[in-house]
C-alpha cells in the first residue's frame, strides 16, 4: 500500500508524536508498505512561541498538493491537526477523497497552560478537524470514551510500541548516585507537570532527563536533583535501566509513551490515575496509581522488575502498527 503520512511534528523535535511515527514508519517499510512523509522539513517554518525547535509551516498548500499529487497514495492519514494536516484536510476535502486522522495529544490543554489561550476555541477547532475523518484514532479506551462523551465519532484504536532490544534491562551502575534512583524522562515543559515531581520527598536522588523551555528554571529552583538535559538511543536507555522507579506526573498526556520505555527496562511506574496512565497501566504489579504520588513512588518501589519486562513485551511497534493500517480506509 501507498501511504501518505501528513504530520506537523517530525524530527528534530523530541515527543512521544515524533517517537510514535518514527517507529509507525520503519514498521510500515518493514511490512513492505511505500511510505511517503509530509513534514514541517519540507516547508519554510517558523519557531513556535516558547517551543524554538517546533516548526510550523504556513500557507504550504501550494507546496503539499504537487507532492500527493506525484506519490499517488492509496491512503492517506492526518497525524496532527497543525497548519500542514490543515492543509491536506483541506487537499482532500476538495477533491473528495477519504482520509484518517489521529489524537495524538491534548493539545487545547497544553495551549491554555502555554499562552491563557480558551480551551473552548481550541477544542471547537480540533472537533471540526476531526468531523469528516473516515476513522478517528486513539491509543487507550479511556481517551476514546472521553471522546465519545464530546461527541467524537468513528473512533478506532491504535496503540503504542516500544523497542525492547534498545530499553531492555541493564546495569544499575551506570548512575553512582544514593538510592534509590526516581527518574522523570521527557520535556521540561508546563503541561508536564514536573514540579509535582520534584516537590516529592522521596530518599535517594531524582534525575530529569530531557530538555525544554522549563529546565533552566526548575534545574535554579531545585539544586538537588540531576537535570540531564536530552539523551537519546543507547544513553537515554542506560539511564532508564539505571532508576528504581519512573515517575510520572502528566495529567494531560493522551497516552504516555515513555511509560512503556520504563517497564521495558524492567522500571515500575507511578503516576496519577489519570488518562495515560490508566490506559497504559492495567497491571498493578508493574505501577501504581494513586492521587498521593509520593506514596506510589515508595509503594512502586517494591515491585518486580521482571513483572514490568514481561508485561512491556506485549507492546511491539509491529503489532500497533499493522492495527494502523487495519484502520486506513482507499482514498477513493
């Protein structure tokens, strides 16, 4: 099959979006499918407020049209809602092809924490996006009910993988600090809810490993905990197989990827009983769940590391990408 993939996040931007379809790509080629990837790189961008390595491309119509035009794909699948799927939304409206989409973040959550702007507008936009979608993708049965209650319809499912040869189980050693070792993997960003974290008083020592607009801040406003900066591949692995607990503190994220990173590494989990973790934690011997994440962070600290491998095992790039293409529907 010919697909074509239309997403304003890409490379060199580090999210759980640009992670999903990077490993949705190598997969597809695995299986054999042509895949042709519309991305903010092939677009003049400008830098997002707040977000210098997110680019957005405006008015790249002219531009995406002769590129759908030339691959000829069979399906087509809006990975975001940003100004490019806006535009191949727009491409397919107008000459009547069908097409898929996907919800992949709560971005009216993260828009509101970042500018003040109304979740209303944002969320009235996101629906109309949505509205002519053939198929409508989410990662969790909680996140597609949710949707069902705003009125979203022709839901289907398409989870998230996680490579178990790169976060595997490993040497402890890699971090010398006091233990245990509690440890927070992913942007250093408001919607993250960080300081939830860091405001924890847990033994040992806490390590943030990622980058963003918050790190300067919350690095001057907590001495005590390592602040890493991005790592990536077999560096970020190491220091996943190197904590005793991963903490989670999102109460936005749709889905979480970096939860199944931990328990891959053989890393219980605690979080917030909220979307994303619910939906990715359906086992409590591999995390726990609690309003009072301090005490889930002590309490996760008890589980088995080879429960958390076992369950993660379960989440091949493979399987969710095959029930990807199940969802695509003919352009025509």
């Amino acid at each position: 099959m010919r697909i074509a993939l239309i997403s304003d996040a890409w490379h060199p931007q580090i999210n759980g979006v640009v992670t999903t379809l990077t490993n949705t790509v190598a997969a597809l080629l695995k299986l054999g499918h042509e895949v042709e990837l519309i991305t903010p790189d092939r677009f003049k961008t400008y830098p997002w407020p707040g977000y210098p390595d997110v680019g957005m491309a405006f008015l790249c119509g002219p531009h995406l049209r002769p590129i759908l035009k030339n691959f000829k794909p069979d399906a087509i699948h809006l990975v975001t809602e940003g100004s490019i799927g806006f535009a191949a939304r727009r491409y397919c409206r107008k000459f009547g092809y069908r097409y898929t989409s996907s919800y992949l973040s709560q971005f009216p959550e993260y828009f509101k924490l970042r500018t003040g702007f109304p979740m209303m507008i944002s969320e009235t936009y996101l629906r109309w996006f949505h509205s002519e979608s053939a198929h409508v993708m989410v990662a969790t049965a909680s996140l597609e009910q949710e949707m069902q209650q705003k009125g979203y319809q022709r839901l289907a499912r398409w989870s998230r993988g996680v490579d178990t040869e790169l976060f595997k189980p490993r040497d402890k050693d890699f971090i010398q600090d006091s233990r245990p070792i509690a440890l927070f993997t992913g942007r250093a960003a408001i919607e993250k809810n960080i300081e939830a974290f860091l405001q924890l008083d847990l033994p040992g020592t806490k390590y943030v490993v990622g980058d963003g607009p918050h790190k300067d801040v919350l690095a001057k406003k907590y001495p005590k905990v390592r602040f890493t900066g991005y790592q990536h591949s077999e560096n970020l692995a190491r220091f996943m197989a190197a904590a005793d607990v991963f903490v989670f503190p999102s109460l936005t994220d749709t889905f979480g990827v970096v939860l199944l990173e931990a328990l891959s590494s053989g890393v219980p989990v605690a979080a917030y009983p909220v979307q994303a973790p619910k939906g990715v934690i359906t086992d409590d011997k591999v995390g726990v769940l609690s309003d009072n994440l301090q005490q889930a962070a002590m309490t996760a600290l008890s589980l088995n590391p080879q429960d958390c491998r076992r369950y993660a095992l379960e989440y091949t790039w493979e399987k969710c990408t095959q029930q990807f293409v199940d969802n695509l529907v003919p352009m025509v």
